[in-house]
C-alpha cells in the first residue's frame, strides 16, 4: 500500500513540474508582451501587474506561482467550466484577498472560499482596483490575472489590460 501512495506522489510531482517547465516556457517565450506579467510599477510600497493575458487556470496558476510577495488577486470574467479549486494550494500559501471581476464569480467563490482569507465582488475595473488598493499594504502586490476570458465586460484580453492599465495610471496621480 505504501509504494502505491510513494508512486502516486511522485506522479503528481512530475505532473507539477513538467507542468511548471511547460508553463514557465512559454511565458519566457512571450516575454515582455503586453497584458502578460507586465509590471506596471509600484505605488506607496504596492506592486501593479497587469496579466490579463492569462485566460485559463494553467497561466494564472504560474503566475501567482512566480509572484513572491503577498497577493492581492483580481480574477474573473465569464466561466468556461473552471474548476478553481485547482488552484486552492497556492491560494490558500500566497494570497491575501480575490476581488471577483466578472459575471460568473459564483464559481471562483464556490472552488476557493475555504482558501482565501477574504473574497470581494467588484462591479467594475474601477470598483476592482479600489477594492484592491484599499486592502493592499505596502509590500503587497496587485496581481490582476482573470483566470478566464471577459466578454460580459470588454471585447478582448487586450482590452481589459488597457481598462486595467488605466486605473493604476489614474492612481499613480492620485486619483480614482
């Protein structure tokens, strides 16, 4: 019985690795595009980073994977049959708070509820980063990385990290 569970470990650690080394190349392949892991700068101690590029769990997995610090997550937009609960070791280890952006945010709280300390709705991008900015503290990051796609709210990834963009921008002058 033993070497069944050493075995079934030691599957789900190669899983995780190649899974990592597949996700990590990919990303390098891509690297500094736009909407992807783009660090945005940091504003009184608080990092922005705008991955709206990530539209499914695997790429949001590897980036709050990547992400050091305490994590600030905004996540959300319409479900292609998620199952969230993926992602509840690394959320439960790295972060703080999710700020639900999107029409089907039932399922992100559904799957991860019993992880995150802390999940708040949003209405908007702008209801989002205040939501965000309000509970950041220095040293934190704002990782904007919806896991799915946002057609209940902008036409494209591309989009909905320029809206993003915007905000941390109306922010770094004092605003929003």
């Amino acid at each position: 019985m033993d070497k069944k569970i050493e075995k079934s470990k030691s599957l789900k650690e190669n899983f995780l690795t190649k899974r990592k080394d597949i996700l990590k190349s990919y990303f390098e392949s891509e690297k500094n595009n736009e909407h992807q892991l783009e660090n945005l700068g940091e504003i009184n101690g608080v990092v922005f980073i705008n991955d709206s590029h990530s539209v499914d769990i695997d790429k949001t997995w590897y980036s709050l994977e990547k992400t050091e610090a305490p994590i600030i997550w905004i996540a959300g937009g319409v479900n292609k049959s998620n199952d969230y609960s993926i992602l509840k070791g690394i959320v439960k280890e790295k972060v703080k708070m999710i700020v639900c952006l999107g029409n089907d945010d039932i399922n992100i709280v559904n799957g991860l509820h019993k992880y995150a300390q802390l999940i708040i709705n949003a209405i908007n991008i702008n209801d989002a980063v205040k939501t965000a900015v309000k509970f950041a503290a220095q040293g934190d990051v704002v990782l904007f990385s919806p896991a799915c796609p946002s057609y209940d709210k902008f036409e494209n990834y591309q989009e909905r990290g320029r809206a993003f963009k915007a905000e941390v921008e109306k922010l770094k002058w004092g605003g929003l």
